[in-house]
C-alpha cells in the first residue's frame, strides 16, 4: 500500500470529482494521502475534510507565495487549527516565484518553524532556488528539525545537508522525467528511514501521465521509478515508504485498529 504524503485535494480544482479521485487512489493501493495547507483557507478546508474522512490527514501552513499574508493573527489561527493537524507546512523559501519579497519569506519561515517546535509537529518544507537561505535559517535555529524536503528538486550535495539536519527527502512526479538526472543520483543516497513519495498533486504528473490533472492514483508511477533506482521491488518501496510516513506524521495503520 501506497501513501502520497503531499497532495492537494483540498483545492477547488477536485470540488466536481474529489470522491472519484479518492477512489482511484484506493483502487491503485493508496492507503492514505497527507492534505497539506498552503494558505488559511485551504489549511482550514484540509482540516475539513479530514474531520469527515480519516483517509485524508491534514496539514496547516502558509506557502512562501503568500508570505506576505503571514502575521500575529495568522500565527495564532494556524496555531489553532494545528490541533487536528499533523504537520505545519508547506512553508519555505521560494526565491523562482517570488509572489512574496524575500524578507516575508524568511519572516514567514521562521514564524512557522518555531510554531512547529512549540507544538512538536513535523514540518513541510518547500524550497525553490533558496537552498542557502533556507539551510542558514534552519542551522541558526539549531538541533534537529523533524519533517520533511517535500517534492526534492536538488543534487546529493543539498540532499546530504537536509538529511543532516533531520529532514526526510520526499520524491515526487520530477524524479521520473527524462532530465532529471541530477535528482535521480540523490535517490540511492538516501537512508532507508528517511525516504517519502507523493504526488504534489494536481501539480507535476510523473511522466507515463505526464500533461493530465494530478492525483493520488499516480504515486505509485513515482514509486515503481524510486524502487528502481535503489533496486529493490516496488512492494518493498511501498512498506517502507509508507511506514516512514506513518511514523513521522503518526498515521495510524488501519491494520492495527481493526
């Protein structure tokens, strides 16, 4: 069984269909799928959903295109609904973009770090051509930090430095496509335990879907492509992927509260 530890099912674009796309998730395998925040409003609606279906688990947080919204109040409303959520995130640094100045960002990160480690939660970091910035903040904050790279788009170098710090390195849709071959080199050189798939969806198919809509039903096309580079069965990518994700977000395994 598959879990897409990074998805986006809580945006309008699955209003007319999420039912469906759930179904073709659990039909491919997938046995639970992370919604993950990136404004109040969809960090609201993760929640949401989840409260009324237990395969879903949701994430609050603000993403660095909308660091300009981020202040005391907003702090406080994600501190709030982070009682029924699993990680904080996706926050991070995206200097590509650049919906919000470079200041917010960073302001906005730090903001959601710290809230992270006062609630003990894991986070969900996004990073895009920020690397520095985002690993000179983490390294000022000090100790480890529990959560994950999400969608990793780096090279071994930037790979080993987030795995350093305690961070786990989650692949999406891009390890599969034909010039990614710096990001395919990382995926050997990650620890057994610290490995994650999602999907990022409805963003970034891997390339059998490549040009459709997103969904959870597709992470196992990223993770048959994982499994392969690190030789082992895709069965056994899936134990221990999920078991990672089920460990660091505390998922329950359904297999165990029957």
């Amino acid at each position: 069984m598959w879990i897409d530890t990074h998805c986006h099912l809580n945006l309008p674009e699955f209003d007319t269909d999420r039912d469906e796309v759930r179904r073709r998730a659990e039909e491919e395998g997938v046995d639970a799928a992370i919604l993950v925040g990136i404004d109040l409003e969809t960090s609201r609606r993760a929640v949401q959903l989840a409260g009324r279906d237990p395969w879903f688990t949701p994430t609050v947080g603000v993403h660095p295109h909308d660091a300009n919204s981020m202040d005391a109040e907003t702090v406080a409303t994600l501190a709030e609904l982070a009682g029924s959520a699993a990680a904080i995130g996706e926050t991070g640094l995206d200097y590509f973009r650049m919906h919000s100045p470079q200041d917010s960002q960073r302001q906005a990160f730090r903001a959601q770090v710290d809230l992270a480690r006062q609630l003990e939660k894991p986070l969900i970091i996004h990073c895009r051509e920020a690397r520095e910035d985002l690993l000179a903040i983490l390294k000022e904050i000090g100790g480890e930090h529990r959560g994950v790279m999400h969608c990793f788009s780096g090279d071994v170098e930037f790979a080993l430095s987030c795995l350093r710090l305690g961070l786990h390195i989650s692949f999406a849709g891009p390890v599969t496509y034909p010039k990614s071959d710096v990001l395919r080199e990382v995926v050997p050189e990650v620890p057994e335990d610290r490995i994650l798939l999602e999907t990022d969806c409805p963003f970034l198919a891997p390339q059998p879907v490549r040009g459709r809509r997103n969904e959870p039903a597709y992470v196992r096309f990223t993770g048959e492509k994982v499994a392969h580079l690190r030789g082992v069965t895709p069965e056994e990518i899936a134990r221990v992927t999920s078991q990672n994700a089920r460990d660091l977000f505390r998922i329950p395994d359904p297999k165990e509260t029957v």
